[in-house]
C-alpha cells in the first residue's frame, strides 16, 4: 500500500487511516474510497504511476493501484488469476453508421490472444482480486459477500486462490451455471467456501450477511460495503479504455472515450471509472474532460432511472421486479448517491430498456454477428435508440458499450434466444 495517502468519503469528506478495517463512513453511512497520494506516486513511478503494458493483467497500472507488484512488499499480498486487460472491439452495427460514432464492445466474458482474461468470465473478477488481495494485506482471513450471482463466483474463485474463507449468500433463483459453480466449490473446499441460499433478491442477502456472518467475525465485502476495494479493481475497467493503445502508444498518450454505456446494478464501476479518470487528470495524463456516463437499468427495477429523472440526489427504493439481466436487479445500494451524482457531473444520463428489448439484441446479434451478448450487456445495446433520440451521442463519439460477462452463465434461461447455438 506504498501510495495510499488515506480512506475518504466523497459525500461528506471525512477522512480514515489507510489501514483502517471499516466498512461505511462512520459520520454519515455512506461508502468510503481509497485515496492515492498522487504527489508521491508520480515522484517515484514517473507521470504515468508505474504503467507496465508489458503485463497482461489488471495489475499492469503499478502505483495507480492499492497494491503495486513493483513493491516487493505490496506484490507478495496481490492474488492474480489473469484478471482484466480485455479489449474494447470495434462492433459493426446499423446504430454507429446512423449515428456517425465509433462503436466498441468492452468484453468483459471472452478471452482473446494477446490480452488477459477474467477467469469466472465476469468484470467481477477485477473487484475480487483486488478484495482478496487487499484483506490479505491487512490480516483478515473471512470474508462474506451478498450476491446476484458473478459476485460470489468470482469471491468463490479468488477466496480459494487465496486461501481465505468466504461465505457466499445467493438467492436460490441465481443463474445455474453460477449456482452450480459455486456449490462446486462449496463441496470441494468446506473449509474455506460457505454457500448459503436465500429466498428474495441480494437485499435479502445482504441482511443475512449483516445478521448472521458480521456476527461471526466475516468481513462483509458487499457492493461499497467494504473500504473502497471493489471499486479499485473496478477502476481498471476506466484504465483500460483510456491507456495507449494503436497510434497512440508510441507516444504513450492517454485518451478517455466520448461516451460509456455501462449496465448499472450496484453501480461499482460507475465510481470505479470516475475515479480513475480523475486520478489521470491529477497525474497530468488526461484534461477536465469526462465520458458521459450512461447508466442502463432494465425496467423491472428502476431506482437510478427515477432518481435522475425526478432531479432527487438519491434514490426512493421501490420492491424490485424481476428480469433476464439478474445483476441489474438491485433495488437499492448505499453508493447510488454517488452514482447519480457522477451521471450528472459527467453530462450522462440513465436509461431503463424492457426484459422484451434485451432479449432483441440477444437473438438478433447472436443471429446477425455471432456475438454473444450477456442480459446485463445486451441493455447497454438496447439503450442506444433512446441515446440517439436524446441527443447524447454525437458525430465522430467514441462509444463503449460495456458487455460485462459471458452469456454461457445465464443459460438455459437464453438458450432459446441463441437457438441452442451455445
């Protein structure tokens, strides 16, 4: 933890020590970030923190990162499994041709040659690498998490890599392929691995953490519930988007895209991201310019949607409903505040799309372009409509769309939407 300065809350602005065990704020119950003393960061690492692009994995962002592996004492803690370091594809469609944009796909579920690969296939992974590696760091040996599914694949993944105990609290409608993933693991390793099942969605889940596994002396690693570590490994997704790349490497120049479109649950990559790309302004890597941030919530469950619509700094929670895109199910979370305020600083917007439009672009791009949309993935497409008619793309717009896990771990429930072509 060689350039953390300190732990701080970006809504009220107190601040903790950097090693402090903490979850929320103590002065107002909001989530807390890592901060990064920048001065001594670009002092010792140069003007771009340590960045390695010879390395094929999240961790190749050295100093901008917790845990920087060019520190012998920082990289004996790091849990890697190859995590992060995922392109962003040129994706042909009718909508960047009609919009004039350049359109690219941020494939979170897929290895590809010459990049990393997320092991459980899900952008979770970069937040539980970063959580394992971090409560290794400070001595905890238990963790819990609450999840809608790729969460506690990915806690399940890296715990065991770890060699930490984790319990894992799911509903028992989670997609299968996860469920039955982290069941394995749960037979496999009793002593480390603890599957609960819990009716209702991962509200439910979370009060069973908080009742039962807190009490226990596990460390709840829930969405913003932990010191900021998710949202550091989730950070990395604004990194990659933004590091030299092409005819920009040589030069190793910085660039953020005009916009991304990120399928928002919880909504750890939002601030993830903003992070990020306030740390390269403070590094002197990009200017004040900022992607517009457009969060896409399914109409089942819409709290961010309302929120932004009706102008209120949080959000209302309402019961949630229930759709394909599981992990935008998530009806209330602590760190929204944040998310819509990010929205807004950034000029974005959020955006709710039908379970009938996602299940479109599921069958039609796997028919069209054998490209294999996840649900939560797939909203990030069926958004764009709305986008365009609302005036937030623009001509010459570099546009990520942001597909966040592979679509084989929502089967059978997208099967017949694939035509059993997986």
């Amino acid at each position: 933890m060689r350039f953390v300065s300190h732990l701080g809350c970006p809504t009220c602005g107190a601040t903790y020590p950097a090693d402090r065990l903490m979850n929320l704020c103590e002065r107002d119950g909001r989530p807390v970030q890592v901060v990064l003393d920048i001065d001594r960061l670009k002092s010792e690492r140069g003007r771009d923190g340590g960045w390695n692009p010879a390395r094929a994995d999240l961790w190749r962002f050295g100093g901008l990162l917790p845990l920087d592996v060019a520190d012998p004492d920082d990289c004996r803690h790091v849990v890697s499994l190859g995590e992060g370091n995922t392109p962003c594809l040129p994706y042909a469609h009718p909508w960047a041709d009609r919009l004039k944009c350049r359109l690219e796909v941020k494939d979170e579920g897929k290895p590809y040659p010459g990049f990393g690969h997320n092991p459980t296939l899900s952008f979770k992974d970069r937040g539980m690498a970063m959580t394992v590696s971090m409560a290794k760091a400070l001595g905890l040996t238990r963790l819990a998490v609450p999840t809608q599914g790729n969460a506690g694949d990915a806690l399940a993944e890296y715990a065991v890599a770890g060699g930490l105990e984790a319990a894992i609290v799911m509903s028992p409608d989670t997609d299968l392929p996860v469920l039955g993933k982290v069941a394995a693991y749960a037979k496999l390793h009793p002593d480390l691995i603890t599957l609960e099942l819990v009716a209702g969605t991962i509200v439910e889940s979370a009060q069973r953490i908080r009742e039962h596994y807190v009490p226990a002396g596990f460390f709840s690693v829930a969405t913003f519930q932990e010191p900021g570590w998710r949202t550091e490994g989730k950070k990395t997704l604004g990194l990659e988007m933004a590091e030299p790349a092409g005819d920009r490497l040589a030069e190793r120049t910085w660039k953020l895209p005009d916009v991304i479109v990120y399928p928002t649950g919880g909504g750890t990559g939002v601030v993830g991201m903003a992070k990020a790309f306030d740390e390269l302004q403070a590094l002197g890597l990009v200017g004040d310019e900022r992607p517009r941030m457009i969060c896409v919530q399914s109409t089942a469950t819409t709290p961010i949607v309302r929120a932004f619509d009706t102008g209120a700094d949080d959000i209302t929670p309402l019961p949630p409903g229930a759709t394909i895109a599981t992990g935008l199910n998530v009806a209330r979370n602590v760190g929204h505040i944040n998310v819509l305020r990010i929205i807004r600083e950034s000029g974005g917007a959020a955006i709710a799309v039908s379970d009938d439009a996602i299940r479109s672009v599921i069958r039609d791009e796997w028919r069209d372009r054998r490209f294999a949309w996840s649900p939560e993935g797939a909203a990030t497409l069926a958004a764009l409509p709305e986008m365009a008619d609302r005036g937030l793309i623009r001509e010459g717009d570099r546009v990520v769309l942001v597909n966040t896990a592979a679509a084989e771990k929502y089967l059978p429930n997208i099967r017949t939407l694939l035509g059993g072509g997986l």
